[in-house]
C-alpha cells in the first residue's frame, strides 16, 4: 500500500484531488497536508483519510511530513513566489525521504516561461532524480467562483484587460480527477507533463455571454487599459501583488498565440472536460449571491 501526500489539501484543486481519489476507492493510504489539523479534520469528516501538520515555511512539518510519503502531490501556495527559499529545501529532504514519485501542479506554458515559478520548480524536479508527472493546467473555471466573482456579483460585470485574447480554460473538478488517476498509478504517467484543458477556448466576451445565458441576467464585459485596472481595483482594496498577478495574467494573452487544446482529461479519466456551460450550470447559485 503506498502513501500518498496532499498538500493544499484544503484548497480547491487539493480537495478534488482528495474527493476523486477517496470515489476511486483503491488500495492506497492518503494523508492530507494541512495547517491547521483540527479545523481540516471537521472539513473531510466523510473522507478515510489521515492528517499531517504540513506548512511551507515551517522545514520541520515539511521533514516529518515526507517521511510520511511515497507520492507526493505538490501544489504551490499562490503567495510563495521565491522558489530557492521554499522549494530547493523541499526538493531536497523529498530526495533525503526517499519520495519516489512527485506530481507537480504547474500551469500550461511552465516550458516556455522562465520567469513563472511553475517553470523553476519544475526544473528542480527533473534535476533531483526522482520519477515527476507534471500537470499543466489551463486557465481556471474557478476563477469565477473567487477571484473574480465580486465584480461578477455585484457589477454584474467582468471587467480585465484581455482584451479579445482566447483562453484555454479548465474546471478544478477535472484536475482533480486526472491528479486522482496519476497519484494511484504513478509509473504509469513517470516524467511525463500532461496540458489540461476544456474542449473550447474563449475569449472573456463569449465568457460573459454564456454566463449571461446560464446565470439568466446580462453580464457586460469590459477591457479597461492597464492604468484604468490597475486605479479601479486599488480603489475596491485589492493589494498591489494581486493587482500585478492579475494584469500579468489577462493582459499579456493579448500578444500571445492562444495555447493550444489538449485531450489528456478524457484520455487519463474516460471522460469529456467539464464545458464552460456545465460549470456555470454546476455553480449558479454562487455565481448569482455573495
């Protein structure tokens, strides 16, 4: 029976991978790194699951977790961006664990950007020797549900910079799925990197307009200049980095190639990416009220 580690457990992507893996009910034992064992203990109550205190900044959780792990499921925390501080160390006592497989959550395009971390990470993976998957996602569904549901909401609007750049999207419900079946048989999917996506991409425009069908009410969108962003979302309280993480996000896709579609969800799952259409259909009610 190998040990498989979830860390982010608690987040979006960390407990689809958890739900899909606990619907496979395989021969494995799953452990979830988590912060705060208690409270996440009350969150997967319906989950047979073991907990481990697991923090990115604290080297002795992380030490005492891998010991603990065959697979490990890495998932980046959003705000840790300096990847020799958090992520040599980690790489690191993984080797000294002797973890033998690490499925990383990069991002579609890590290979061609140096700058991201997802790329640095990724190179330090490949060079510790030990058997890696990469999975690549598109750009979330979820975004919608969070990041940018207020305007959503409350403006009835999306409003970014993208001008008419097409997204390739993907819904956190297929990560986690694909996750689920690499982390139960990792030498089948050894040091290979997986692109996910939907079937379709699209520009923010046709976003809106499907939403407005889904949701029943008109939702505009707006592409604003780079400094009319940037003033309207520090007047709403937005913190300088996630105004920057944003702008990078929808704002360069306007002089880049739309990346391309990918069938590794329905050829790892058995089953067609969730459509844009579904996942609006799936979460009205949170698309609708705060």
């Amino acid at each position: 029976m190998h040990r498989i580690l979830i860390t982010g457990a608690t987040g979006n992507v960390g407990s689809d991978a958890i739900k899909s893996l606990h619907d496979l009910r395989l021969n494995y034992k799953l452990v979830a790194g988590v912060r705060n064992v208690e409270e996440s203990r009350a969150k997967f109550a319906d989950y047979d699951l073991d907990f481990v205190k697991f923090d990115f900044t604290d080297p002795a959780t992380i030490e005492a977790a891998l010991k603990q792990c065959d697979v490990l499921f890495l998932l980046r925390p959003p705000g840790l961006t300096d990847v020799g501080k958090y992520f040599k160390p980690l790489i690191d006592q993984a080797v000294a664990s002797e973890v033998r497989h690490i499925v990383f959550l990069s991002v579609q395009g890590a290979p061609l950007n140096r700058f991201i971390p997802h790329h640095k990470i990724e190179k330090l993976i490949t060079e510790s020797g030990i058997p890696f998957t990469f999975l690549r996602p598109a750009y979330f569904m979820q975004n919608f549900t969070t990041t940018l549901r207020e305007d959503l909401v409350e403006r009835k609007q999306i409003f970014l910079p993208a001008d008419n750049a097409r997204f390739t999207l993907i819904d956190v419900r297929d990560i986690g799925a694909v996750a689920a079946q690499v982390l139960v048989r990792p030498d089948k999917y050894a040091n290979k990197a997986f692109d996910l996506t939907s079937e379709e991409p699209l520009m923010f425009r046709q976003m809106a307009e499907k939403l407005s069908r889904g949701l029943g009410r008109t939702i505009n969108y707006e592409s604003p200049t780079l400094w009319e962003f940037f003033r309207e979302k520090r007047r709403e309280g937005y913190s300088m980095g996630l105004i920057v993480v944003m702008a990078v996000l929808h704002y360069l896709p306007r002089f880049q190639k739309t990346p391309p579609l990918s069938p590794w969800v329905e050829k790892i799952t058995g089953s067609a990416p969730i459509s844009f259409e579904q996942f609006v259909c799936d979460n009205s009610e949170v698309l609708s009220s705060l």
